[in-house]
C-alpha cells in the first residue's frame, strides 16, 4: 500500500509550493511545411500561365473553325481527358456516393454541380476575343473579373469556409482591378471596339469566380477532386454543343478544318487548369489559390504578348496594366491574410 506524500516543510515567507508545470508546447510544425506550401503555390501560378496560353491557342482555333467549333472542341476534349482517367483512379466512385449524400441531405443544392456553365462561356469568350484583344488585354479583363467579383463571393460565403466582408479597402481593389484594364484597352489602335470586346472577358471573369467557390463545394462534399473537374467538363460541353446546335440551325455546321496541331490543344491546357485549381483551393485555400493563378495569368500573358506579335506600344501599356492589377490584388485580399500551409481542407 502506497502513503500519501506530504508536502515538504518549506522556511516561513518563502511562499506556497509551485505546482510543476508542464514545458509550453509550440504549434506543431512538420520538417518541409513551408515545401508543403509552396508546391501547390506553384501549381496554382502554372495553371494561371496555362490559362494564358489556353485563350492564345483557342483564340487561334476560332479565328480559322470560329468560336463556337472552337469552344466546343475544346471542352469536348477535356470532357473525354477526365472521362478516361477514372480507368486509373480509385477514389471517383467513394467520391460521388459521398456528393450524392451531400446532395439528397441538401448540404449542397443541385446548382452548386453547374460551375461548368461559366468554364464554357469562358472558352466561348476566348475563341471570340481573344485573338483580336490579345493574351495581355484578355487576360487582364477577364482577371479584374475575377477580383471585383471574387470580393462579392467572399462577401457572399459562396465558397467553402467563412464568409469575408466586403471591406472598403477590398472594394478598392476590386474598382482598381477594374480600372487597370483601361490602360492597354486605350493604348488599341481601336479602343470603342476594344473596349466592347474587353466586356466579354470581364464578364467571363465574373462567372470563374462563380465557378470557382462552386467547385470548391462540390469538392468539400465529395472529398475527392474528380467529381468536381468530371461535372465542370460536363456542364461546359453541353453548353458549348448547344450553343453550336443552334448555331448550325441557321448557318452552315462548322468544319475543324486543318491547321497546326498545337491550336486543337486547349482542351489538354483546359483539364490542367480546372485541376490545379481544384487541387490548390483545398491545400492553400480559396484566397492564397487565387492570388497565385491571377500572379501566373498576368505573367502568362504578358509573356505571351511579343510572341503573338502584339505591338510594343500596346504591350508597354499592358505592363502598366499589369502593375496596377498586382496592386488591386493587394487591396482586395483580406488584411493579415495568410497562407495556411497543410491546413488540410482549410479554404
């Protein structure tokens, strides 16, 4: 039988007994945690130069088939792309069953599975704008969509995780985002034409935000990226299809035609975008994602421009654009936002 201890006799005035304490633990912070990050940083930069180049090759695609061949060929691939690989994939089928009980328990409504309505009415935007706006001024339209519509999202709580108020200062930046796209859209030999065609990108813009808070639900409920880039594909091709449908009842059915290999690869640019962004959204979350497509985007593009021919004039003007968007970026990310490195699902 084991006695009670008792307390040691300390002199008078020396004070209770301090009771031990346990040693202060710091927040746990795994070997390669900031790697864990910056991989799918990376990833998200390279989906938004792929994005840049996307508009350039379906650009070129609809200027010789026109745009609505264009876009449809171009969701139609990636349509069959994302088909084929659930050969090799083991989690697809888990993944639906837990969408199909996200959807009968009304956690997320039937709406929330057509993000790929606004990814065609993008590539549709593309084929129609692009080759005529250019890869810097498409790009920095459909960007400052992005940003000044990306704020009502947050505002909203549209997306995975808690809303963000739409603060002055992110309203700022989603107007300057705005406004850096006047700089190479006046600096067009036509700037009433240009600026009608910017329309279209912004818009556009508007809608990825849409899209993107949507397929971040889609891929919260099924825990598995697939469902959400599979249903992406499938709602884009059945609008791209219909929209060449009607298209071909009153004029002639588009012909593909011939031409350079590379101009029918947008579908392949297209898959690489949807999941990167799919993917990075749930390691970095919606805010750190976002940031680094339009980062990738921006620096696509601009890139892209002298090797399309752009002139230099317009491409200086798109640098400046370029800078003010980096600058609205700022304004409207959320203050003291940071990157939540292997946060798990955090979005």
């Amino acid at each position: 039988m084991t006695l009670p201890s008792t307390p040691r006799h300390r002199p008078p005035g020396t004070g209770p007994v301090p009771s031990p304490r346990p040693p202060a633990v710091r927040p746990a912070c795994p070997p390669g945690a900031a790697r864990s990050g910056a991989l799918p940083l990376a990833g998200a930069v390279a989906g938004g130069a792929a994005l840049a180049l996307e508009s350039v090759v379906n650009g070129r695609l609809g200027e010789r088939t026109g745009a609505m061949a264009a876009a449809a060929w171009s969701n139609t691939l990636s349509l069959c792309v994302v088909a084929a690989a659930a050969c090799f994939l083991t989690g697809p089928r888990p993944a639906f069953a837990a969408l199909s009980t996200a959807l009968r328990s009304r956690a997320l409504r039937p709406w929330h599975c057509l993000g790929g309505l606004a990814g065609g009415g993008m590539v549709l935007t593309q084929a129609l704008t692009a080759a005529t706006l250019g890869p810097a001024s498409f790009s920095l339209a459909l960007v400052s969509g992005q940003t000044l519509c990306g704020v009502a999202m947050d505002h909203l709580g549209l997306g995975p995780g808690a809303p963000r108020r739409a603060t002055g200062r992110r309203l700022a930046g989603g107007l300057l985002a705005v406004g850096a796209v006047a700089l190479p859209v006046l600096a067009a030999a036509d700037a009433g034409r240009t600026l009608a065609l910017a329309v279209l990108p912004f818009l556009a813009g508007c809608a990825l935000s849409w899209q993107m808070a949507v397929n971040g639900r889609v891929d919260e409920a099924a825990g598995h990226p697939y469902p959400a880039v599979l249903l992406s594909f499938a709602a884009g091709t059945a609008l791209t299809v219909a929209a060449v449908t009607v298209a071909a009842a009153f004029s002639q059915l588009p012909r593909l035609g011939s031409g350079p290999l590379w101009h029918y690869g947008g579908g392949l640019l297209g898959c690489a975008v949807v999941l990167s962004a799919v993917l990075t959204v749930r390691r970095i979350g919606v805010l750190a994602a976002g940031l680094a497509m339009i980062s990738g985007q921006v620096l696509g593009a601009l890139v892209l421009g002298p090797l399309t021919g752009q002139p230099p004039a317009h491409q200086g003007a798109a640098v400046a654009g370029g800078a003010l968007l980096i600058g609205a970026v700022v304004l409207a990310a959320p203050a003291g936002a940071r990157l939540r490195s292997g946060a798990g699902r955090g979005n």
